[in-house]
C-alpha cells in the first residue's frame, strides 16, 4: 500500500505561518478553485446562474462577492474565479459545470494557485510595497490583478478591511512567499 | 505613461505589453484572400508621425486586449477601447 501525504506549496505538512510587528502572513491550502468563463451568446444565462450559486449578482469589473460556501472574483469581461472550501467543494469544477452547463466553459484551477492571507494593521504599509495598486483606495469587496515580485497575483481585500487574500502562480510559491515575507521585513 | 483602462480604469502601462498596429484585428479572410493579401496583412504598416491606433494586451490586469490610440510624437492617448468590442463591431471571429 502506498503511504502518501498531502503536502501544501511549500512543501511542508503544515500551512506555513509568519508573524513580523503584528501582521501575519498565512498559507491557505484548503481552497479548491475554477475559474468561469461564459461562453458567447450565453452571457446573461452563465452571470443568473452565477448569481444563483453566489447567493447574489455576480461580481464586476475589479469586484469580488465574498460569500460562503462559494465566493467568486471578477477576472476579465465574462470571465471570473470560482473558490470554495477543498473539504466540501474539492469538485467545485464538476459541481459548476452540472449547473451551468452550456452557458460557460469551466476549469478546474485549485493546483494552479497559492493562497496567502496577509492580516494584520499595517497590511497596506506591506502591499504598497509590493505592488503598484492602490491599495488604500481598495475597499473591502475590490479584487484585483497585478504584478508582485514578476508574478501575476490577485489581490482580494476581504472583511476585515486589513485583511488581503493573495493569490499567485503555485509553481512560484516559494519565490512569491519569500517576496511577501522581504516586504514584511521592510516595511514593518 | 499611463492607459486609462475602461474597465478598470487609470493603469500604468508598465502593466501591458505592446502587440503593434490593430490593423492585426482585419485578418483577411481565408476563403478568398490572394497571397498579396496575406503579405500585406503581415508586414506592411503605416508609420504615422501622429494618431496611430495599436493593441496592447493587459498582461499584468484582467488580460483584456485594448485597442489604443496614441499620439506617436506626445505619446498623448485620446482613445481606449476593449478590442473585443472593437472586433466584434467589425464583424471578425475573435
């Protein structure tokens, strides 16, 4: 019998966590993704059905709709970013497709991404830092891509507002976590 | 320089890569098109010292390809629109 572990994108058994003056930067495995694109002519039926999923409209340009179990960001016209608990949704992808079925094109995305949550007051004195949004104009709710240490990133500003979600390149994991962590140590 | 995206508003263009003329959006059609034609689609352009219209694709945002037009002499950009509604508008299969 094969004896496998789960391990998480940084390789260790256990979600990493860093602490520097009050601000903690936390590895979130347990998301599973897809991302959802609607599919020409079909454009209006793929956004009901998201908004029957979201519990509400589905998120426009430079928006996220934070909701459990299933939250969705904006990532381009007609386009958008599905998550969900891994535990209950690990076939969030199938899940999607069973419900919308022709009216969007859907991908399993969970391996293609690591999460990081960056919480803490002076957040924002670390994202500035890092990338050039305007992170203090972003309210709670705004979700946007841009560039961190050459890596296309999402960053989602959750409830509470000195809370950021990053997403980045899983196969950068390391090099956007060591990005992150050199940020924290610069700037706090 | 800075792309006023028209989603997502005000973007530095540090955050794009530069595709060339959108002249790229009139693909001839293969059914018909003369090897004369397809030459003329892939090499020639205008060189406007003025207006010249161009794509850039939104590499570090949404991904989106924007059809902008800039001022080849100021680099002042007095118009910016999603290709895709460009294209779609020309009737092109995008």
């Amino acid at each position: 019998m094969h004896d496998l572990k789960p391990i998480t994108a940084l390789g260790g058994t256990e979600p990493r966590i860093d602490t520097i003056g009050g601000v903690s930067l936390t590895e979130k495995p347990g998301i599973a993704f897809a991302s959802v694109t609607a599919r020409r002519g079909h454009e209006d039926a793929c956004r009901a059905h998201l908004a029957d999923v979201l519990e509400g409209p589905a998120p426009g340009p430079g928006k996220c709709r934070l909701h459990d179990p299933e939250a969705a960001f904006w990532m381009g016209p007609d386009q958008w970013m599905a998550g969900a608990p891994i535990d209950s949704h690990e076939d969030l992808a199938a899940q999607l497709k069973t419900r919308m079925g022709e009216t969007a094109s859907i991908t399993e995305q969970t391996d293609a991404w690591v999460c990081f949550d960056l919480q803490g007051d002076r957040m924002e004195d670390v994202v500035e830092l890092l990338c050039n949004i305007n992170i203090r104009a972003m309210k709670t709710g705004d979700a946007t891509r841009t560039s961190i240490h050459h890596l296309g990133c999402f960053v989602l500003r959750r409830d509470p507002a000195n809370w950021v979600r990053i997403l980045g390149p899983r196969a950068s994991a390391g090099s956007l976590h060591h990005a992150l962590l050199t940020a924290m140590k610069s700037a706090l | 320089m800075i792309i006023n995206h028209p989603l997502l508003g005000p973007r530095d263009s540090a955050e794009f890569v530069y595709l060339g003329d959108a002249s790229l959006l009139n693909r001839p059609d293969p059914e018909t098109a003369s090897p004369k034609d397809w030459h003329d689609y892939g090499y020639l352009r205008d060189n406007p010292a003025g207006d010249l219209r161009e794509l850039w694709f939104h590499e570090g945002g949404d991904r989106s390809m924007l059809v902008v037009t800039r001022n080849t002499l100021t680099h002042d950009i007095t118009s910016v629109a999603l290709a895709r509604d460009v294209a779609l508008k020309l009737g092109a299969a995008l």
